[in-house]
C-alpha cells in the first residue's frame, strides 16, 4: 500500500495550528523538525471556510517566528459590541486585520516549506494503531511509524475521531455568507470595524451575530455570521436561521439559506482530553475558547505549547503526553481560555448583560461568578 515512512513526528493539517507547530520546532529543535512530516488532505492555497479575523497577540507570534505576512488585509481598529440598543466600543489600532483564509495559511506554509518542512499534500489521514511504543498511521498514500502524532485538522478532527473515545459535544454551531459591501447598510466597511451583538441572547442564542469588513479579491465585502455555542446545552435551542434570516434582511441582503455555509467551533472544556499516549491535539482539534470564539491567534500559541511539549517527550524519552493539559492551561493562551469560559458562563446563563459584561472583560473589571450567582444561573437554566 503505497509507500511507509518512519520519522519522529506526523502533523496532520496544514493550518495555522499545525504550521506553528512546525515553525516552533524548527526555532528551537532544528534537528526535531528536520524528522518531522506534515500532511494535507487538500492542495495548498485551499478555501477555508473563516471569517479571517487575526488578531489578539497573532503579530507578536508571527513577529517571533519572522513571518512577513504580505498579503492583501484590510486592517480594523474598533470592535463595537451590541446589546438592544446600547453600545460599546473596543479600540486598538492595528492589533486587527482581516484576511483571507487561502491567503494567510498559503504564506505560512510557504515560509515553512523554505525552512525545510517537508509537506505532503492531497494526503488524508485514515487511521492510527500502537505497534511497541510508536503510532503506525495509515493515509490515503501510504504508511507512517511516528513517535508522535500531532492532530492539527481542525474542529472535526479525524485524528481525535479516531484515537480518541467519545466525550460530550463541545461544538459551537455557525452559520455565514459574504456579499459585497453596501455604504447605506455596511457602516463598518467604511468606519474599519467590526459589529458583534449579542442581542440576539434574547432570544435564547447562546452567541452573537457579526458583521466584519473585509476583502473578496479587490472588492470591498462583508462577512455576516452568527454562532451558537451551546454553553449551557439544556437550554432550548434558538431558530439560528430565522435570527439571521432577520439580521441580513434588515441589511438588505438577498440571500437564500441554500447560499449560507455553515461550520462548527470546538471549545476547550477540561472534561475533554486533548492529548494521550503519541497523540497531541492543537488548534481547533483541541479547542478555542466559547465566549468569542477567535481562532487563529490560539491555534499560533497551540504550536508553541506543542513543540515545547514534544520536545520534552523526546529529550526525557516519554511519550505519555501527560503534562500536555497542564501546559496549556498555564500558558497566557490557557489563561484566556479560562477567563473566557468564565465570561461565556455568565453571558449565557441568562443571569446578566452581556454588553455590560463584556466591557468588564476588557477593562480588567470581570471576576469569577460567585456560587451563589453560578446556583441562580444554574436554577434559571432548569
């Protein structure tokens, strides 16, 4: 069946999580890098189904790692939050762009490849077994005997499908389509920035809807989405379709749900594993955080934690990966998650406003509910 390769490690996916995690390696473990393969199941540049948003601290980690990000970005500097009638305003110039999708992994790619990652394209991920102490991975092409295996493809991952048991649902639901750019009904094309309301709560969404400016080749567009993410699953289930359905009339959009995409979003919860024996899980595969749901700026920081994290497994010659969890959730990216799942946890429990408990977040003011709150959430829900 094809060929069999043996080498250190297996990346499977080509995204941002993945290619960080190689980029980190090759930083500070040339010689790891140097035995270690990535597959792709589809031909680079490919279409990724994302709003495009990098921000956060994604320059800092691209800066690190000396990528030039040269590619068209129409760079955003407030992100106004929406609750009823009241706003509220983010501001931080430059920290925000919007790319696409196809664009930014194509470039990390490339940066990759021309530091000697060896990449294999139009290669799917089958299955994996235990042979002594190292993984055989069946693809679509041939063999692999790894010492590790990393599963870096994305929210359904078919490496956790695989290797992993199942645990309960921790997937976001989304929906979304982009048109180009009306000034009478898209302000935020025009004032570069982008609009979440969580208005939307109301009506039992567990999420927000968005509009974000950004480019489709050289036309000016919008990208319209809306996201449920079921935090709290025993609460009835909101008509995504109609709430959007109402979001894109009231910006004159014509647009038939046979023409919306649809994804989900996996969000980190510690009752979910993310590593095992050989196996680690980064980006998406392993999950984001469940209050925004942003994306690529942690999938960058995954392949930090992981390189470090499969450097120690072959300098101390253990794979058990036991320490994996533990190094994400200390990490500044873990950190975030943890605030973030506090925050979703009382915006969607609800118990509170979430215009209101947003602007504590970013202003330093948010704290963890207390047991009395976290009861009446809990009560509101039953």
């Amino acid at each position: 069946m094809g060929f069999h390769y043996n080498c250190d490690i297996l990346i499977v996916g080509s995204g941002p999580a993945g290619i960080s995690t190689w980029l980190h390696l090759n930083k500070n473990s040339p010689e790891l890098a140097g035995d270690t393969i990535l597959i792709e199941k589809a031909v680079l540049p490919r279409h990724k189904l994302c709003a495009g948003g990098v921000g956060a601290w994604s320059a800092d980690v691209l800066n690190r790692l000396e990528i030039d990000m040269n590619i068209p970005s129409l760079f955003v500097s407030d992100v106004v939050f929406r609750y009823r009638d009241k706003h509220w305003t983010y501001h931080s110039p430059t920290r925000f762009r919007m790319v696409q999708r196809a664009d930014f992994d194509f470039v990390l790619a490339k940066a990759a490849v021309s530091r000697g990652m060896v990449l294999h394209e139009n290669e799917r991920y089958i299955a994996a077994g235990r042979e002594r102490n190292s993984l055989v991975v069946v693809t679509s092409r041939g063999k692999y005997t790894a010492k590790a295996l990393v599963g870096a493809d994305g929210s359904v991952s078919m490496v956790r499908r695989a290797m992993m048991r199942p645990h309960k649902s921790c997937l976001a639901t989304t929906l979304q389509v982009s048109a180009p750019a009306d000034s009478e009904y898209d302000p935020e094309f025009a004032r570069q920035n982008i609009m979440i309301d969580f208005s939307p709560v109301d009506a039992g969404l567990q999420g927000y809807t968005w509009h974000c400016p950004c480019l489709q080749g050289e036309t000016p567009s919008m990208n319209h989405g809306i996201g449920h993410f079921r935090f709290h699953p025993q609460r009835p289930r909101p008509d995504m379709k109609q709430i959007f359905s109402r979001e894109l009339k009231a910006r004159r959009i014509d647009s038939a749900p046979e023409l919306w995409s649809s994804h989900p979003i996996r969000w980190y919860s510690d009752a979910v594993p993310i590593s095992q024996p050989n196996l680690l899980l980064v980006g998406d595969a392993a999950g984001i955080e469940p209050a925004f749901g942003g994306g690529i700026h942690m999938a960058l920081s995954y392949g930090e934690i992981a390189a470090a994290a499969l450097m120690r497994a072959f300098r101390n010659k253990d794979f058990t990966f036991q320490d994996y969890p533990q190094a994400v959730m200390t990490h500044f990216m873990g950190r975030h998650i943890r605030d973030c799942t506090r925050l979703a946890q009382a915006m969607y429990g609800g118990n509170g406003n979430p215009l209101n408990l947003v602007r504590q977040f970013f202003t330093g003011r948010f704290h963890r509910p207390n047991l009395l709150s976290l009861l009446l959430g809990r009560k509101a829900a039953e």
